[in-house]
C-alpha cells in the first residue's frame, strides 16, 4: 500500500482559546464540529498514514477521539496567542518520535480550511510523492479579494475601486 511507503503522519493543530471565534475548533459547521471535517477528509486519504490532533483544550481532544484521531496534549507554553505553528509541529513530532513512530512525511491540516476534498490531500500526496520534494504547501488564486481598512473618515477600500467595478465573470476571465 502507498501509505507504507510515504509513511505520511497527518498532525492536525487546534489550541482551544481563539479571540476571535470563541470555541472555533469545536464550533459546529454544517453539523459536525468544525474540526471533524479535516478528521474525516485525512481518515478517507489512501496516503495517510495516522491522524495526530495536537491541542491544550480537552474537548477538542475528545472530540477528535470521537472522529478517529490519536491525540497529543499541548502544553500552554505553546499554546497561547502568540506560540508558532512551527513549535506545536515540533513538539508533535517529537512526541511521535518518542514514541517510536517512523515518519518519513508530516501533512498539517488547516482546521479552519474545511471545504478541501480527500482528493485534495491525495493529489498533492501523489505530487509529493514523484517530485521527491522536502515540502509543499497548497494555495488559492483569489482574485476578487479586498481589503478595507478603517480610520477616522470611515471605512474604505485599499484595493477596490466602486467607481470601475468589475463584474464577478470579468475576474474568471482573468484567471
């Protein structure tokens, strides 16, 4: 089986505390929790080999038990506004390592990226794989995107221009 070959870890970060969206790992998105979709999409993956979910909040932890991810609990020293994803990667791997797992490849997730497919993952494990790369990431092209910022005559665009308004097919074209 390909997994066995690339060995492909799947360790997914969701610290519990987020300011913006209180609960936002755990929060529900079109009835499951938010976090379950990335659960799910990794466990369909024919490249993955275990699903790690790396977090400092017990219901996330639980939740993700409940989903089929192994768990890790992350101390707060890495986890508060201000940790790296670097550092609850390394501390993940570390502990995998302590373990004794064989990793040869770590795929991370973006819990809050949850309309991505299995065949998302596996398309870019297939590139990975035949490219013999050391990393990959995945992006997307987004043209109609703008930013507003506020000051004291209100809130304006930075990139947008209401007076030459292209319309929505106008930014396909340009693709």
């Amino acid at each position: 089986m390909v997994n066995q070959v690339l060995n492909l870890h799947c360790v997914i970060l969701a610290r519990g505390g987020s300011k913006s969206i209180p609960g936002k790992n755990t929060i529900d998105f079109l009835g499951k929790p938010l976090i379950a979709w990335t659960i799910e999409q990794c466990r369909s993956s024919e490249y993955v080999s275990d699903i790690w979910v790396s977090s400092n909040d017990s219901l996330i932890l639980s939740i993700a038990s409940k989903y089929g991810a192994k768990t890790i609990e992350r101390p707060d020293s890495i986890s508060g506004d201000l940790a790296t994803s670097e550092s609850g990667w390394l501390h993940a791997i570390t502990h995998l390592i302590d373990r004794g797992e064989k990793i040869n490849a770590v795929l991370a997730p973006q819990v809050t990226s949850p309309l991505r497919e299995t065949s998302d993952i596996d398309n870019a494990a297939e590139k990975f794989l035949k490219g013999s790369y050391d990393s990959m990431f995945s992006a997307s092209l987004a043209d109609d995107l703008f930013f507003w910022e506020e000051s004291l005559e209100g809130v304006n665009s930075i990139n947008y221009d209401y007076k030459n308004r292209k319309r929505r097919q106008d930014f396909k074209k340009q693709s």
